[in-house]
C-alpha cells in the first residue's frame, strides 16, 4: 500500500493484511497499510516510513494476539499519536466488516486512544528528570534568607507543596509564619493570607511591625514611610473572618 501515500497525508491507518488495507481504502478512502509480515510483526527498518503520520489507528485483527501486538505497536510508534480498534463481533478486522456491510468510519473514530491521560511512562518522563538534576539547585525552590534551619528541613519554599505548621494556642504559629512570608515576600513570592481567627487590620499590624523591626506605635512619624514599602510587597488578605460556608 506504500505507493497509494502522499507526502501531504497525515491519518493512516495500519492493517496485518493486504486485503484489509484494500478493504479500508475502498470503504473509506483513507490513507491504509498493511504490514509485510503480518499482524504481529512490526520491524524497526519500517519506522521511518511511519514518522509522516500524525495519527494511526492500528487495525491489526479480530483475535488477543492482534490486539497484543496493537498496544506494543503503539508504544514503539509513540503512544500519543496512536488509536487502537478493539477487535469484537461488532469490529472483526476491515475485510470481514466490509463484507458485513458495517460502517467502518464509524468503527474508526471509535478507536481507543493508545495513551491513557492519566499513566504516562518513564520515556515521557526522561527529560524532564534530567532536568531535574542538572538544575538541583532551582529545583529546591526559594531560600528564606533568615531561617537556614528551615532550608536544611525543607530545602526551600517549592511551588506544588504543602506544608502544615501545627502547635498549641500562644505557641507562636501565627507570629512564625508571618515572618516566613515576609522573608519570601520581600524576595518577590506572591503571598495570600486566609486567616479565619485574626482579622485583617491585626495581622497586617503584626507583620507591618515585623517588617519595620521596630514598634512604630512609639515612632508614628514612620507609618508612612515603612508603610509605602510594605504596601509594595506582593502580599495579599482574603476577606474571610470566622465560621464560612463551604461553598
């Protein structure tokens, strides 16, 4: 069937046997063909004629070897651009339901994807990893500058984690965790508070007197000129205060 593909088609659809290529083209029209060896051989040195093709639909046959060979076909083909026909009563393999008089487009745009969106291999993977590991250190996320223990424990605040502070009431959690977000904060982290147990107006004083270093209601003189440099901090407060429905 190689002579019958142009260089412009991008569908094609792979079959074990000529005649079922033949059956394909005749009922369809679209770009079919059939391996040389048949259904449950597919050698590299054919790989290269196959790169052209932004989807195949593997239509090998109507028994388990066939639709064994289909799923290992696909990942040497790469598992995205490939469908699969499950072969049944209902989609025997083309010749058989060209004979049957079915409706083979419609069998086609039935095919199965080969990839699942949700399991992906290592192959997928690979980059990425080594990504990873030759940039170790913007991978361990944004240093506090004045918490080194913190960095030795948690290697850095990384985008896609969470992490749960926990401690009795007048602990210090709340007095803790303001200085966290402001050592990130002023290193340009956009920060959101939802604080369901201190409003608004006495967190903001909590931190605006930790970013100054100083009691600014003995130096009034000072509230605006700390307070200019605290209102450039990409720092933000949600509205919410107390009990809250769900939704």
């Amino acid at each position: 069937g190689l002579p019958l593909i142009g260089r412009r088609d991008t569908e094609l659809v792979l079959t074990g046997w000529e005649l079922d290529a033949l059956a394909l083209h005749q009922a369809t029209g679209v770009a079919s063909l059939a391996l040389p060896r048949g259904a449950t051989c597919l050698p590299p040195a054919l790989l290269p004629y196959l790169e052209q093709f932004k989807r195949i639909t593997l239509w090998l046959g109507e028994d388990l070897r066939s639709w064994e060979a289909a799923k290992l076909f696909a990942r040497k083909l790469s598992l995205k651009r490939c469908s699969l026909v499950r072969p049944s009563d209902l989609q025997p393999r083309p010749l058989e339901a060209l004979n049957q008089s079915l409706n083979i487009t419609k069998i086609l745009r039935a095919a199965l994807p080969a990839s699942h969106k949700s399991i992906i291999s290592f192959r997928q993977l690979r980059e990425e990893v080594f990504g990873e590991l030759v940039n170790t250190e913007q991978v361990a996320g944004i240093k506090w500058a004045r918490f080194p223990e913190l960095n030795k424990l948690l290697k850095g605040h990384r985008r896609g984690e969470l992490t749960v502070f926990t401690g009795p009431t007048g602990s210090g959690k709340t007095t803790f965790i303001s200085e966290y977000a402001l050592d990130l904060c002023t290193q340009g982290v956009c920060t959101l508070w939802g604080s369901f147990e201190i409003n608004n107006v006495r967190l903001a004083k909590i931190m605006l007197t930790q970013f100054a270093a100083r009691r600014l209601e003995d130096q009034l003189e000072l509230y605006d000129e700390w307070a200019d440099r605290f209102e450039d901090l990409p720092l933000y407060f949600m509205t919410f205060h107390g009990q809250q429905n769900i939704k």
